[in-house]
C-alpha cells in the first residue's frame, strides 16, 4: 500500500508512521506536514531516511502542496494535519479554520479528483460536546463548544458531505485524549511532567475535576491503522481507552511518579473559558472490527513519565523560545 499520511510530524501522526514503517514492511509512506511548532522534525528522526519513507514540506490548506505531496498515487490518504490545542484556539481561532476545515476540504477535492480508494480523516470525541453523563456513540449528536472542536467538527461534517454527494470512500475515527511519547509539552500530562521535573507548579484549571477518558497514543494508532483496513466507507469509529478520570486524579499520579508533592506543586487556576467538563467515549464499534486497547492506564502513564525523563533533549527546546511567550499568555492572568 502507499499512503499520504498528512500531519505526521506531529503526536499521533508521528506515532502512526512509526507503527506503519514497524508493522507494514511494504508499505510506501508519503508525509505531507507544514512544521508548525507542533509539528517537530526530530518525532521522525529515527526513521528519516528510511527508503519506505518521503517527507514533504507543505501545508494542507495549499492545494498545490497537496498536488505536489500526491505527484506519485496512492491508494489511501489519512489526515492528521490539525491544530490541535483547545487553549490556542482560544486565544487564535482563525488558523484553526484554515487548517483543520479548509486543509480537509482540499484533501477531499484531491480524492475526488485522483479516485484515492480511501481517506481517513482522524477526528476527536470533542465534537460530541459536553457530556455530563453516559458515553457518545457514532450517532450522538455533535454539540462542540470550543474554536477547536467546532473546527473538527465542521470538517466531519465535510467528510460525511463528500461520502452522501459523490460517494468519496471516506472514514472518520474519532480520538480521546491521547497520552504518550512526542506529545508536545502544551498538553496536560507533558506539561505537568516536564513542569514537575524542573520543580515547578502545575496549573490545574478551575476545581480540577473535569473528566477525560484516556487512550495511549499507541493504541489510538493501532485504532486507525485497523479502521483503516477494515472499516467501512462512510462510517465513523470511536477510539477511545475507556480510561475516565479526573485532571485531578491524572496530576496526583504524576506528581507521585515524579516525586514530588500535591501540597508544593498543584496550583488550581481560573478555569477554561466555556469548559466541557466530561468526556467519555462509547467504542462498542471498533470493538466489533476487532480492535481493543491494550495499555494498561497505570502503567502508560508511568512509561509515558519515564520516556520523558530520558528524552529530555527532545522536550526542552520545545519549552523554550516561541513556547515560553505563550506560557505567559496563557497563564500570566490566570
Ligand atoms: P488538554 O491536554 O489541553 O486536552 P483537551 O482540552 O483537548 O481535553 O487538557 C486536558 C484537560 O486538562 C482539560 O480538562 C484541561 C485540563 N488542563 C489543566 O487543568 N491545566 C493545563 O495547564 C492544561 C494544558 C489542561
């Protein structure tokens, strides 16, 4: 198979290729990624110069990059290119609209035009909105409430557009939080550890008993890869760990797994604008494809912890520079 992986500098798309090139022996991988300040060089470095490997510097919302990264056929296109970050979209909407509707819209046009047998378009539970009790399935209605969720959700929405008019052969999953290696140290559990190792506070939003339900990023590739290969056109599938905690009960492991103390190091600060409280996924349907999770939570954290311990030069140019103005701009009021 030869696939466009978009976005795959980033965490999952990263994670995906690697899972690809270990797994897939014989596939042939194009990756198309802007290098944003998400999406890093050095999540690939290992495998930059393997021969099933090319990397394209190009942007998503540029339908002549997307033309350029496609210059060879495919059989497969799966999306990962996203601004991500609720918090971000909080502060800079606009880039978030570029990216994540009009860079899907561009990807579906060059299925459309070169017949691409498949597109995946990697989604998240944020597009269910809020949900104070129960679990989304594929049929809840989409209720997003942040500049990023409504982002992601416009471009499902797209995608279900493209498989009712022309029958594009479109797949969407739809992620809860990921956790694991080469997450970018914005996120909560990277930025509490990497906050932790360098003795400082870690800023707990509003009471800090929000719910999230978690998945290790290496079981949400494994998810996509599967729905990837054996999904059916026009459908979505929840990925999702089945792991639902607290923002509270995530930070006390983690301050545990770095020695440290809640007493000293939980500063709870002014909450998220407009924050959804819960989220909790329903993934009966992947299930019945035949993929599960494997990782134990407990343990993925405590690995995720000590993969940052022994990846320090790989975090800290990225808490430097550009990262620390906006530390600033995000948290200086708070
Ligand atoms: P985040 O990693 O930003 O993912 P998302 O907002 O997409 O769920 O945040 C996870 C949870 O942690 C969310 O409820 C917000 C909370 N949070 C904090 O309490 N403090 C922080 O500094 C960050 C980044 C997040």
């Amino acid at each position: 198979m030869r696939c466009l992986v978009t976005g795959g500098l980033g965490f999952i798309g990263s994670n995906f290729i690697r899972l690809l090139l270990r797994e897939r022996p014989e596939i042939r991988i194009v990756n198309l990624d802007a290098v944003t300040y998400a999406g890093n060089p050095a999540n690939l470095r290992d495998v930059e110069n393997d021969p099933h490997y090319r990397f394209v510097k190009g942007d998503v919302a540029d339908a002549a990059a997307v033309r350029e990264a496609l210059k060879e056929p495919v059989d497969a296109i799966i999306n990962f290119a996203a601004e991500t970050h609720v918090d971000r979209s909080i502060l800079d909407p606009e880039v978030f609209l570029k990216t994540d509707i009009l860079g899907t819209h561009i990807l579906l046009e060059a299925v459309r035009e070169k017949k691409i047998a498949r597109y995946l378009q990697v989604s998240t539970d944020e597009v269910y909105g809020d949900v104070p009790q129960g679990e989304s399935s594929e049929e809840s209605p989409l209720r997003p409430r942040s500049p990023y969720s409504a982002s992601k959700a416009g471009a499902d929405l797209q995608v279900l557009a493209y498989w009712n008019t022309y029958q594009t052969p479109v797949l969407i999953t739809r992620g809860s939080n990921t956790y694991g290696p080469y997450q970018h140290p914005e996120k909560l559990i990277p930025l509490f550890i990497t906050n932790l190792f360098e003795d400082q506070p870690v800023p707990v939003y509003g009471d800090g008993k929000q719910i999230r339900d978690w998945v290790h990023v290496e079981d949400h590739a494994r998810g996509i890869l599967h729905v990837l290969e054996n999904g059916e056109s026009g459908n979505i599938y929840n990925v999702g760990g089945g792991n639902q905690r607290t923002n509270l009960e995530v930070t006390e492991q983690l301050i545990s797994h770095c020695r440290r103390s809640p007493q000293t190091h939980i500063t709870h600060v002014a909450d998220r604008e407009g924050h959804d409280r819960r989220y909790a996924l329903d993934t009966t349907k992947a299930r019945a494809l035949g993929w599960e999770p494997r990782v134990d939570f407990e343990s993925g954290l405590h690995s995720t912890v000590e993969w940052y311990r022994a990846n320090e030069k790989w975090w800290r140019p990225l808490r430097s520079g550009a990262f620390t103005d906006y530390y600033r701009r995000q948290y200086a009021h708070r």
